[in-house]
C-alpha cells in the first residue's frame, strides 16, 4: 500500500485490475530479501531520483533497483563495497 500512496501522490488513479495481485508475490520474495524499512527508503529513493522518479510503477521496479540502493547506502554509511558484497547482494537475485 506504500507505493499505491506514492503513485496517487504523483497523479496515477487508475491501476491495472490484477495490480495487486502481481504486487504481492513481489512482495513476498522482496521480504525475504530486504526489511519492510528498507524497502520504503528504496521507494522514498525511487521517487527523489532524477531518471527513476517517473518510471516506477510496480514493486518489480523496486525489485530491480534494491541491490543498487542498498549498494548506494552502504557507500554512503562509509562501508566501502566490496567484492564478497556485491556478490552477496546480486546472489540474492537469483
């Protein structure tokens, strides 16, 4: 329902008839993957981006762009990436 409120926020009143249901099986594989807190920041991110601000429409966006948030974040706490990290995050994908 978070990202339903961001996308009335921005102007979309109208979703697909099955929306929800598609979103919920993404949401499911994205809580095993990242905390619910995690997941609202990567929104908050999303929508403040330059180039991603007007393309996310769905949890798979999210989904998608996690691994480069949580990449982003942990550069910004001062925890340089490394190479063992970036592999765990991308093996999670898969």
């Amino acid at each position: 329902n978070y990202l339903k409120n961001k996308l009335k926020e921005r102007g979309v009143t109208a979703l697909p008839r099955n929306w929800h249901l598609k979103e919920y099986a993404i949401a499911q594989r994205l809580l095993k993957k990242s905390s619910v807190s995690e997941l609202r920041e990567c929104i908050n991110w999303l929508f403040t981006d330059d180039f991603w601000h007007d393309k996310v429409d769905s949890l798979l966006v999210v989904e998608r762009q996690l691994p480069k948030y949580q990449l982003k974040t942990k550069c910004i706490r001062g925890d340089p990436p490394t190479k063992s990290a970036v592999g765990s995050v991308y093996d999670n994908l898969f």
